[in-house]
C-alpha cells in the first residue's frame, strides 16, 4: 500500500534519515557541486606511452555505474568526432584493440574485476591507456606503469559519482584534442541546469509542485520501461533503467527508437496478459522536432498504441548543448529513483546482491 504523504514528510534530512539512513538523496542534491569539481579534477599524465602515437579510437572499459560515463562519451564523440567511442562492460577487450587505440579504464573502487582483467588486456595490446578511479588496485597499477590517470574522491556508491567517472573522462579527450569542439560553455550551462533542477525538484519542493515526486508516485507498484526517442536519449534510458534496478531494486527495461518501432512494438499487443501494471516513461528532447520531425511522429504514433494498455508520461530535456541536455535527463533519474526507494520502503544504498555476487566470486581466488 502507497503510504499517502511519505515524499512530502521527507523535507528535513533527520526525517530523511529512517528511510535513507546512507544518504543516496543528499548525494543527489550534491551532483551539481560534484560535476563542478570533477570538470577540475588534475590529471597525472604519466610517461608510460607516447603521446606521439596516433589515436584512431577509443575503448572505455568499465561496468554499472562507472560505464556509464563512457556512454556519455560515446555521445559526444558521436556529435563531436573525429573517432569513434566503444564502451566495453566485459572482461577481454575487442582483439582489434592495438597501439593505436586509448583504452579508458572507468572503476570507481579500482577493484572491479573485469576492469582490472581489461587492463591486462589493453597493456598487452600496447594500447595507450588512461584510468579513472578513486583508488583500489588500478590507482596502483596506473602509478606502477605510469599510465596516465584521473584519482577522483572516493567513499560513495559508484553509481553516486557519475560525475566524478565522466568528466576527467571529457577533460582527458580535450587534452589529447580527441573532440572538436570547446566544452567550456557546455559545462557552464550544464551545471546551471543541474543546480536549478536540484532545487525544483528537491526533497523540500511538495509533490504538487515536483515533478519527479509526481512521477514516482505515478510509477509505484508499475513496472518501468523507459524509451529514449533517439540518439543519446536511449542511453540516458538505460540509465533510468539501471537506476530504478540499483537504487529502487524493481525491475525496469528500457529501448529506444527507432529500433524499438521494428520489434518490440509488438509486445504491446500481449503486454497486459504477462503483467497488468507497466508504465511507459519517454525520455525527449526540445530540438528532436527540427532535427528529426519523423522521430515526433514516431512517438506520437508509439504513445497512442502503448497508451491503449498503459500509461505514457514524458520527460523532457533541458538546454541547449548536448551536455546539458543529456545531463538534465540523467540528473531526474536520480531524484526519481530515489523518491520511488522511499515509497517502496527500501535503502536506495543498498546492494546487497551485487555485494553478495561479488564475494562468492572472490572465493574462486
Ligand atoms: C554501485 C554501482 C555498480 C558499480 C559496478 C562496478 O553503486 O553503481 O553498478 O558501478 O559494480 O563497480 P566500480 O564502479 O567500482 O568499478
């Protein structure tokens, strides 16, 4: 059952404190300061390759919360060129990675297995390699072999420190004059978005007048599935998805179109007899009708056959670069989640399976 006023009693952190006893909501309401400071955040460049050496692509290598940054890269590098970005979430990187590829490896604790294993991998292909992290082994192994790395705070969740994880990423490609094209205003803008949307949106704003309570309340007992209308809004999706996995522990799906419109379409035919509740959250964007007006008239079209067995909201970006577009959509996951952890009466914190997965692991030696 909804408890009725749960997300409007929640204005003080000592009331926040019984349901969110870790602090995820205030580490939400510090993103804008954390982007600030990791948009500054000194890299040590290291002597263990030559700059010299053309770079003709990029692989980020990192899981969960910490690829997402290179998603976010990806992005960018799509709009921005002039090479391309590939995110790898696995153990063994592509066999076509070579000396002329930089290989970013993305771990907040430096101890994610698969990342450190990639490493391996990237120093035996001779890549160029540079590190993101807050310590743990790769800090290590990144000082031993003097690889270029980025040591950012640490003691928070992985997926808390989004900000953290992506921007020495950007500001590394802009040293190595990977991205044509000056982020400076960007940066500016999009952390001005950040910070007003964290005081619309923030835990002391009623849900009368809060959209992301609003949506929350909308979205319990629901099970989610995100769209993105295109482009780097189905990546944002993902997160949305992955969000609401970590932080709410519900199970969320997301796609985006057009891909989604020449298969899953159909699954709405038969959706309501696998499960009566899903809600559909379509993640836009202000400009997608210049850019694409096709693309409008496919989630308009979309929209009208999913909203004949279930709901459809939308949530739209904000700004004018890509940076902070793609940010303020980021950025209203977290309060969603978060807000839809304390409706379920759940730690959004807590990760105890990932926790408990990774320590049978850790048995196998
Ligand atoms: C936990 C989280 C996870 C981690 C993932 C990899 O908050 O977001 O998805 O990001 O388990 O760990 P790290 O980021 O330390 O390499």
């Amino acid at each position: 059952m909804l408890e009725e006023n749960v997300l409007d009693s929640i204005a003080s952190a000592e009331q926040r404190a019984s349901r969110d006893p870790h602090g995820m909501l205030d580490l939400v309401l510090k993103f804008p300061a954390q982007c600030r400071e990791a948009a500054n955040i000194t890299w040590h460049y290291g002597v263990g390759a030559s700059e010299a050496v053309e770079i003709r692509r990029i692989v980020v290598t990192g899981l969960g919360g910490s690829a997402i940054g290179g998603d976010f890269l990806r992005c960018l590098a799509d709009e921005y060129g002039p090479i391309p970005v590939l995110v790898n979430r696995d153990y063994h990187l592509p066999h076509w990675v070579n000396r002329n590829t930089l290989v970013i490896a993305a771990s907040y604790s430096g101890n994610t297995e698969e990342t450190l294993q990639a490493i391996r991998d990237a120093s035996r292909a001779e890549a160029q390699i540079a590190v993101v992290t807050s310590g743990g082994k790769l800090a290590d192994i990144a000082k031993q072999a003097s690889y270029a790395y980025a040591l950012v705070p640490g003691g928070q969740p992985p997926r808390s420190a989004t900000g953290y994880m992506f921007f020495p990423q950007l500001t590394y490609l802009a040293h190595r004059s990977l991205l044509r094209h000056q982020f400076e205003h960007d940066i500016e803008e999009t952390l001005s978005i950040l910070e007003s949307l964290a005081k619309r949106l923030g835990p002391d704003v009623p849900t009368d007048q809060n959209p992301a309570k609003q949506l929350a309340r909308a979205l319990y007992g629901k099970i989610p599935v995100i769209y993105g209308s295109q482009g780097y809004r189905g990546v944002v999706a993902y997160r949305w998805k992955s969000q609401f996995n970590e932080n709410t522990k519900i199970a969320a799906f997301s796609n985006v179109l057009p891909e989604q419109n020449h298969n899953e379409i159909l699954a709405w035919v038969q959706a309501q007899k696998q499960a009566p509740n899903w809600a559909v959250i379509f993640l836009r964007d202000p400009n997608e009708r210049f850019e694409n007006p096709r693309i409008v008239r496919r989630v308009e079209v979309t929209t009208e056959l999913i909203r004949r067995v279930a709901p459809v909201y939308e949530v739209l970006a904000e700004g004018e670069s890509l940076l902070a577009r793609l940010f303020s959509l980021v950025y209203i996951a977290d309060f969603v989640s978060v807000y839809l952890a304390y409706l379920y009466g759940v730690c959004p914190t807590d990760i105890s399976y990932i926790d408990y997965l990774k320590a049978e692991l850790a048995k196998l030696g």
